[in-house]
C-alpha cells in the first residue's frame, strides 16, 4: 500500500491538445517487466504483421534491468541528449518501444507501476487504447509480463484482429474480466470447498464488504477516458480498495488475499462516477452506463475454473488424489494450523494459476479460436506437442513459429463471438 501510495502522489494526467482528426488511432501496448520478455520473437512476428502504419505505440517498465545503475545516470543527463531508454537491450526496440524511468515495485504492490505506465502514454494524443498489466488502457491492449512472476505473456492472436476489435469494433468501451464472489469469508474453507466441487478457486472475497470493490484479472485494457480517471483517481482507489482488502479472508493473517492492481482500476472508475453525482447506486448498471464490458480478453488458467467447458484442463482426478495423499495432508480438512497457501500440495496441483511447462497443439488450436487476445503463464522454453514431436513456443520449426502459424488459421467473425466475460464457467459464451 505504501509503495504504490508513493508512486501514484507523483503521478498527474498530462495535459495534451487533441490529435488532429483523421490521424491514425493507436493501441498502446504496455509491459512490466522485471528486464527482459519472454517470447520476445513471438512479439516481434505480432507487431512485424501490423498492416497499419503507426497503429501502436509501446511502452515498458523494468522493474531490475541490467543497465540499473547506468540507467540512472543518463537519467540525470537525458537534457544533454542521452536519453536513458536508448539501451540496445531494451525489450521491442526495434518497434519503437520507450522505456519509463524505474519507480518501485514489489510484490503485490505494481498498481503504481502501471498508472506510471498510463500516464506516460496519454502523454501521445494518438492513444486510444491503453494496456498495462496487471493494467491495460485503451490505448489499447496492454500486455504486461509482471514483475514478480516473469512468465510469458504472449499475443493468442495476430495485430490486426486486436486492432480492429479494439479500434474499430469497440472504439470507447474499456473491458474487465471479473471475478465471481467466494461464498465464504475464509480462505481455506473457500478454497476446500471449490475443490470438492471442482469449482473455480479465483473468487472475490472484497465485495461481501463493499460491493463496490470487486475484483477482477489484472490484465484490463482501458479506452483513453477511462485510463485518464484511473490515473486521477489512483489514490483514492487504493483507499477504498485498502479499507475491504484488510477485512478479507482473515486466515490468511498477513498473506495478501488478492492485490491492489486486481481492484484499484474499477474502484477509480466507480469513485470517479460518485464523485461527479452520476451514480445510479447500482454497481454493474454504472459499469454498464460508463462503458465497461465484462469481457475477458487475456487467458490464464485457474484450477477447475474450466470445468465442463471446452478449454477444461485438469489432471485425473486420481492424481490429483495421489498428490494429497503422498503430502500427507488429508489432515487440512480438521486441521486449523494447516496452511494450505504455503504447502508443498499447493504447488504440486499447479493450478493457483497453472504454469503451462508444455501445450498440446490441439488445445493450442482450441485457445485462438476463442475471443481471448493473449494468454500468460507460459513458461519460457514450453513445448507443444505437434503429434509425435515437441517444438518450443519461440523456436523455428520448419522456418515457421509454431503459434503464428495457428493466427493464419483464425476465423475472425467466430472468434469475435467467443468472448468470455469470466474466466470460468460461468463466463462461458452463449450463443446469441
């Protein structure tokens, strides 16, 4: 709270006259990263196939770059020329992308990164879309590899699909893929009964103490309007989103129950209309009114969330057996002191989210042919499994990158339809 308390306070919307009509609309791309970026090619083949000139603008923080210390020192003579995100090792350079100067990170605190993120690229008139992450604006499209996880992030679909979707098809709506709200107000009882049920275990515990403080996937992508509100409003989200956070799933004593940057967003935006006198007192009816979507564009697999779906993905039930008993932890179902977050179970389920190490090509195939535009957790060096053979995500087989090879395969009108407004099966999109 206080790191990202101390970021926001420095941190204004820039004022800038409008972009002259006609010009071409950007979506900005922006990344936190702890240095570099996992599948670095994959992104090189997504912004090497924009059709439009000037249709992006990228951004990206590096929460420890290797270049800190010299860093810093061109930073205090960037008037004499030397500007300090002219490194060669700089992520996407090569497309343009600008580097922000450090401001502090840590873990579960990246909310002020990511409004630093929004107000540097609402410096350029020409942004419309804005995505950090854990942020996106509608600038557009905002993929972030997050700093305290590091693991890839990658585009699910080619540039011009996200483009047109965003740009053209939706060209003032921000989207928010939120979460459905735990039944219980402890942790572990929640978490044990999602998994009898087999029952997806990203849940909102902060609503049941301000319905207006919800929770939602960090990866949002926000049009320009909504990015300036959050940015002006930071601080004050932090509060509200505080005041329920301290309440929630208090088993977990001093764990965090979820982070800033998974609220503070739609709390901005919900204060903001409050401030102004425009709330109709009804949360999702204001969301509805300013224009957010319930829409889920970047996938990420959570244990169970899937359950009878198409893009369900979970171990045999007897393994999943195995692993509680070879733990020996039956015993957190009677024993109070177990804590199942720290455990070594947690981290054998994989699924809190799941770390995909290796991918068939048939549930790759499944994944772009669904509305998402990106997915994280793809660990870097992850194989897909092409019939008898395995080939690494970024790694030329044949002269062709696996993954861009199934962008080609993509029916866009279908695609467009198969937008999930959860990332669970609740959110499963239903014909229209």
């Amino acid at each position: 709270m206080q790191v990202d308390t101390a970021v926001v306070r420095g941190t204004t919307v820039p004022l800038v006259p409008a972009a002259w009509p006609g010009n071409t609309k950007q979506v900005a791309f922006l990344f936190l990263t702890e240095d570099g970026l996992d599948f670095e090619e994959l992104w090189d083949k997504f912004f090497g196939e924009a059709s439009a000139s000037g249709a992006y603008s990228i951004y990206v923080h590096r929460a420890h770059s290797r270049q800190k210390s010299s860093f810093r020192f061109a930073e205090r003579f960037s008037g004499y020329g030397w500007a300090p995100w002219s490194s060669a090792t700089l992520p996407l350079s090569r497309w343009g992308a600008v580097e922000l100067p450090q401001v502090e990170t840590r873990w579960c605190a990246l909310f002020g990164a990511e409004v630093s993120l929004l107000a540097r690229a609402l410096q350029d008139p020409h942004n419309q879309h804005l995505g950090p992450t854990r942020a996106a604006i509608r600038l557009c499209v905002a993929q972030l590899n997050t700093f305290e996880e590091f693991l890839g992030v990658h585009g699910l679909m080619g540039f011009d699909y996200v483009y047109q979707q965003l740009i053209k098809v939706s060209p003032s709506t921000s989207k928010f893929c939120f979460a459905e709200p735990a039944i219980a107000k402890q942790a572990t009882q929640e978490t044990i009964r999602n998994e009898f049920l087999r029952s997806c275990v990203f849940r909102d515990f902060w609503r049941a103490y301000n319905p207006r403080t919800l929770k939602h996937h960090q990866w949002v992508v926000l049009a320009r309007h909504h990015a300036e509100i959050v940015v002006r409003r930071a601080e004050k989200a932090l509060e509200i989103w505080h005041k329920s956070w301290l309440k929630a799933a208090p088993d977990l004593l001093h764990m965090a129950e979820g982070c800033s940057d998974e609220s503070a967003p739609v709390d901005a935006l919900l204060y903001d209309l409050e401030h102004k006198g425009r709330s109709t007192g009804n949360t999702w009816a204001d969301l509805t009114r300013m224009g957010v979507e319930q829409q889920c564009l970047t996938y990420v697999h959570w244990r169970h969330c899937f359950t009878d779906t198409r893009l369900e993905y979970s171990e045999n039930i007897a393994k999943d057996l195995d692993a509680v008993l070879k733990h020996g932890q039956l015993r957190m179902l009677t024993d109070r002191e177990f804590n199942f977050f720290k455990s070594a179970l947690k981290r054998e389920l994989n699924g809190y989210p799941t770390f995909f190490q290796s991918i068939t090509i048939e549930y790759l195939y499944k994944l772009v042919q669904e509305g998402f535009m990106f997915a994280r957790k793809f660990t870097k060096g992850m194989q897909v499994k092409v019939g008898d053979g395995e080939f690494p995500l970024d790694v030329v087989p044949r002269k062709q990158l696996v993954l861009p090879e199934l962008w080609d395969l993509v029916d866009d009108q279908n695609a467009s339809q198969r937008v999930w407004t959860r990332l669970s099966t609740e959110g499963k999109p239903r014909a229209i």
